[in-house]
C-alpha cells in the first residue's frame, strides 16, 4: 500500500488514523456483528453515533443550547436556497446582503435570485479576479437586510476573512464549507454557519448547518425536507440521514480533539501555510496571486512564471507522490489544499519538489 499527499480541494485527505479506524469497524462495529452501513439509523447502537457526534462537534466549536446543529444532505449547495427559503418571509419586501469573495459566493447568490428579487451585494472583489477580502469598510450593509452572507474561505481563489464582517443587528451567515475547524469562531457572532463536510469534516454527503433556532420556524409550509425547524424537530432523522458519512465525521472530530482541539489544530495549519507562502514569495519563479492580508490557510493558489512549464511541474509533482495539485481554470496554475488532516511533512515534500523543479528548469 503507497499513500501519496492528496492536495485536493475537497473531496479531500483524512487523517490515516481515521480512515484506519473505519477500517477496523468496517465489518464489525464495536461488537454489533455489523458494518455502520448496514444498521437501521433508529438503531440504539446508530442513535448514539449521532449523538456523540454532534456533541462532540458542540464542545469543539463552542456552540451553545440557543442554536441547533444539523446534519443535512444536498451539499453546501442546497444551503445557497435553503438559506432564504427560510430566512425570507416576505419575498415581496425583504433584502439581504451578499458578500462577493468568488465562484462559491456568485453560486450562493444566483440561488438566492431565485427565492427572492432584492438581493443585494453589499461589496465585491470580482474587479480583481476576487485576489482578496473587502474589508469593513468597503460593506454597504443595509440594516434592515434579513441577513448578511459570506463565503469565509473561497476554495478557488484561495482568499480567507482575515476579520469577521461587523453586521449589527442583522445575522451573519456564513458558508465555511472550506475552513471551518481549522481556527476557532466565536459561533454566537453568527446567525448561521454551514459546511459542506468533505474538506475538513469528513467524507462528502453530509452537510453540517449550526443555526441559531431563533431563526427556525419563521417561515410556514416549507416541505419539511428543506424547513430548518422541521429538520431540527426530528434531529436530522426527519428520513434517512447519511449514516456512514456521520460516523466518520464523528471519527474525524476525535482526531481533532486528540491533536489538541480547534486551537492547537490552527497553530499547525498557521505554520503549515506560512511555511508554503514562504516558499512561494521567496522566488521569482512562483507566484501567488492573492493579497497576502487576504490569504487561505486552507487552499494556497500559485502559478508559474513561465506558465509554459505548468504541465511539466504537475506531472514532475505527481511522480513524487504530490497529487491533484492542478489549478482551477479561472486560476490558473497550481493549488495546494493543505486542510486540517495534511501533515506537515506533506507540505515539506512540496517545498523540497518545488525547489528541485526551480534548480532544474529555472
Ligand atoms: C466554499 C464552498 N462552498 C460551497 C461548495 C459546494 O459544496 P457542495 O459540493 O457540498 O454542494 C464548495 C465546494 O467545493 C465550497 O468550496
């Protein structure tokens, strides 16, 4: 068996001592004389795997009794219109503001457009390719807006909230789908907080959404399946959930609790990308076309000076054991996703392959 550094921005790298635990349970959970995939989701056994994993998820993230936390299905997408589904009453009247960091904000506000007419962009960074964050000032926040949404890392631009947006009275929302865990949120200075969990949670097919329940339940006659107070009423068994992908989500919140929490976990990813943009801003070579206030801990875009060699670093990188390291299109070059569960020697053997290409095609 060969393990290779899997720089893929989601799905994405687990931590081996999950994967090798699953593996372990894989036929015979913990005595039951079954695989998880295979029990009933009312089971006892299943109950109790639901259970700790939202309270472990609570105590890791600090999340308190006045909000509720889901375990959803439909991606991080299906979120860009459940959100105004249920937060916009009055589609007629209400507003909400929408922060404008890359593809995943432009998704978010485009289904936004659908449930209801006055949505408004309160900044935008698309004049310069979305290379970094507005910051406070540059917000033209509506106070009377039914909320405020941000995307709090942008997966393909690579740009993360070097602060957290000032909104008053009206709730933040934010889509964390590719950071969150990976630094401590004061959870009680957002409305709502969801993430798609196949970066830094676990495997894809499970949505977590932290809400606060004064925010459920304001709108009538959703089909339950998209009604965030429905949903909660049943613990997120309202049907079927994703069994297996909730187990080892549960799994991965261990881990993280074993490597000392959501603090000592951001003390790691802190080096982690210090170490890559070091690397990168110390040669002409490679590039970074992020502001360097505005820049991810999570997904690091660089490119080439000679862009002409693109191909050749990737399939130098991949001969390495460095994989899925290509650029998205509207980027170009490359991007390294170093989430949580990349150790640091992942990000050393880059380093050492990217100074070994510059010495030998410079
Ligand atoms: C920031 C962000 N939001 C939303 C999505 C979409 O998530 P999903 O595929 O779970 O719908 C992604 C996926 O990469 C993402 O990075």
């Amino acid at each position: 068996m060969k393990r290779v550094y899997n720089f893929s921005a989601g799905p994405a790298v687990l931590p081996l001592p999950v994967l090798e635990r699953a593996r372990d349970e894989m036929i015979d959970y913990r005595g039951s004389g079954m695989s998880v995939m295979e029990m009933s989701h009312r089971s006892k056994e299943y109950m109790a795997i639901i259970e700790a994993a939202e309270a472990k998820l609570r105590t890791l993230m600090g999340i308190g009794e006045d909000y509720a936390v889901l375990f959803l299905q439909g991606g991080a997408t299906l979120q860009f219109a459940m959100l105004p589904m249920n937060l916009i009453t009055d589609p007629a009247t209400q507003s909400a503001d929408y922060i404008m960091t890359g593809s995943w904000s432009e998704k978010a506000l485009a289904e936004a457009k659908k449930i209801f007419a006055d949505v408004r962009i309160a900044a935008s960074s698309k004049g310069v390719n979305y290379s970094r964050i507005p910051r406070q000032e540059e917000l033209t926040l509506n106070p009377d807006a039914a909320y405020v949404h941000m995307t709090s890392n942008n997966t393909i631009f690579g740009t993360e909230y070097p602060y957290l947006p000032e909104t008053g009275n009206v709730p933040l929302i934010a889509d964390a789908s590719s950071n969150i865990l990976s630094r401590p949120v004061e959870v009680a200075k957002y409305g709502m907080i969801y993430a798609g969990a196949q970066k830094n949670l676990g495997p894809s097919g499970v949505t977590v959404v932290i809400i606060r329940k004064d925010l459920m339940g304001r709108k009538a006659n959703l089909p339950s399946m998209l009604d965030y107070q429905a949903l909660a009423k049943e613990g997120s068994m309202l049907n079927t959930p994703p069994t297996y992908a909730i187990y080892i989500l549960g799994l991965v919140l261990d881990w993280v609790q074993e490597q000392g929490g959501v603090a000592a976990i951001e003390q790691r990813n802190i080096v982690k990308a210090n170490k890559l943009y070091a690397a990168i801003d110390a040669s002409s070579f490679y590039l970074c076309p992020t502001e360097p206030e505005s820049r991810s801990r999570m997904n690091v875009p660089f490119t080439l000076a000679k862009p002409e060699l693109t191909d050749a670093f990737l399939a130098g990188a991949k001969g390495a054991g460095l994989v899925t390291l290509k650029g998205h299109r509207s980027v170009g070059g490359m991007r390294a996703s170093i989430y949580n569960a990349m150790p640091e020697e992942g990000i050393d053997a880059l380093i050492a392959f990217m100074h070994e290409f510059e010495r030998t095609q410079a």
